[in-house]
C-alpha cells in the first residue's frame, strides 16, 4: 500500500485487503476539516437525527435495528459525521453486522455475525442531512472483576514484534499473551498508564498493524433499563472516547488543541437533548426511545 509516498508493506497480514481499506479509511477521515466524526449510530426522524452511542457489545445495533423496524430512518450504524458549523449529521449509511439468527444465511459471516443489506427494501435510507435533536449514550455497565483493567487487542508483524512485547511485558502488573494470531495486553489503569501504553504503541509503530481497546463492560440486559437526562458535559466525555478521527495536531487546519477538544464536542452538542440509556430487554428500550421521540405536546 502507497499513500502520499509512503509506502507499507502488507504481506503477512491475516487480511491485507481489510488492513488497506480500514488504514486508507483512517487517513481520510484524519484530513476531514469540516466534520468531526463520532462513533454512533443514526436514524432519522421527522423531527431530526437521533445519535446512539457506546462501546462494543453495549446493544448499539440491536437497538438501531428496533428503531429501523419501528419505521424509522438509516443513516448510519457506525459513523456519526457532524458537520462543525452547521451541527448537522450526514449520511453515512454501510452495512450493519448483526448477530446471526436461526435460518438465517449469509455468504458474509465473520465471528457469529451476518451482513445486514442495505437494499432499500427493509427499512428507509435517509438521503439528506439532518439536525442532531437527541443523544442516547449506551451504559454498558462495569465488570466488577476487571475494573481498573485497560484490554488492548493488537495486530503485530511477525518477526518485529520482540521488542514491543518486552516493552509491555517490562511495565508492572501488565500481562500480554498470544491468542492466535492476534496478542491482548491487560494493564493496570493507573496514573499515566494508558499514556505509556499509547507511548510504545507510537514507538514501536512499525511492528503493529493495529490496536484497538476492547471494553471491559459485561452488560446485564435482565434488568429494567432507566432512560435519563444526561447532562451535556458529560455526554462530551463519553464521546471523547468514541472519537473516530484523531483531532489533535499542531499543523492540520482540522486539528483541534488537546485542552479546546472537550469545548469543541460540548459546543457540537449545543442544543442537543441527551441521555443515558442502561442495559435492558431490547423491547423495553425500544419502548423507552420511542417515548423520548414522540413529538412533546403544546401547552
């Protein structure tokens, strides 16, 4: 793979055709000036958008489905493109990844799940941008075994990773193993921990294809989910994690200064309505949003 003249070999891989398309990908949304990217799903309403938001396995697609099938419309499952100065969220519609069913066939199976297609015929795709109304931040609740634990999932290149798994293994209380052909690191989230993980990562760039944070989350759906106001400085922390483009830089005319990137996501959410959604049965959330988005009556 070549971009701008750098060149990056991919051979090895277990997947070079997803590693260049998920790598071409990251470096054009890191150029994206006008838009700051969240990582949520979209449906569209008469009204506006509603934006959901959370970690992996907190139900964020189960319950973009529901709206779907409620009627609702698709703009996006994964990204969440806001346009900076307008504040409106544009379609970003790809195919959903859901967990397989029974009967259920697909050519396209990866770990338990199916591609959903977007044909046109199972729900409305929405074609235009709309203003953002609502934000619903997926509390995936905290595994109380593994609190205080960052998991780090890596990509590493054979015969290069030496050096950076000695490094991880050197920091105390960390533990690194090989599963399969991937390597997950737990560490302690004490002070400046996670900015030492990130550190070596950077270091050692050249030895990792990449790294993600896995969530440490165990959601408990048994329970009766509670849907309540979130206030908005705290929805722009939840967010800052679920940031799909990096923002900070010195040069880039879309960089943003570390200390103005909360600022920058609270002003996005300027008269945004937002809430924290626990874990539940999914028809109980469903029920929960869709109260929250039918049109409040004129005294």
């Amino acid at each position: 793979m070549e971009v701008d003249g750098r060149q990056v070999a991919l051979e090895g891989h277990l997947s070079p055709d997803r590693m260049a398309s998920l790598s071409i990908a990251q470096l054009l949304m890191d150029r994206v000036e006008a838009f700051t990217i969240l990582h949520a799903a979209v449906v569209g309403t008469p009204d506006g958008a509603l934006a959901i938001s959370g970690p992996s396995g907190a139900g964020k697609t189960t319950l973009t489905l529901s709206l779907l099938e409620a009627g609702y419309s698709f703009l996006s499952d994964d990204f969440c493109p806001l346009h900076r100065e307008s504040g409106l969220a544009h379609p970003f519609p790809r195919s959903l990844w859901v967990r397989e069913q029974p009967g259920q066939e697909s050519m396209n199976q990866r770990s338990g799940k199916v591609l959903f297609p977007l044909d046109g015929r199972s729900f409305p795709m929405e074609t235009h941008p709309l203003p953002l109304k609502w934000l619903v931040c997926l509390d995936a609740g905290a595994n109380s075994k593994e609190m205080g634990i960052g998991l780090v999932r890596m990509e590493l290149r054979e015969g290069l990773e030496g050096p950076l798994v000695e490094a991880i293994r050197s920091l105390e209380g960390t533990e690194i193993l090989k599963v399969r052909r991937q390597w997950l690191v737990r560490y302690p989230r004490r002070e400046g921990y996670t900015r030492r993980m990130k550190n070596l990562l950077q270091q050692h760039r050249e030895a990792c294809w990449h790294a993600y944070t896995l969530s440490d989350a165990e959601p408990d759906f048994s329970k009766e989910p509670t849907l309540v106001p979130f206030p908005t400085h705290e929805a722009a922390f939840f967010l800052l994690r679920e940031l799909k483009h990096s923002l900070i830089g010195d040069e880039r005319p879309g960089s943003i200064r570390p200390g103005a990137l909360l600022s920058h996501i609270g002003a996005l959410l300027s008269g945004v309505a937002c809430y924290r959604l626990t874990p539940g049965p999914r028809a109980r959330r469903l029920y929960l949003v869709q109260e929250l988005l039918k049109p409040k009556e004129l005294n």
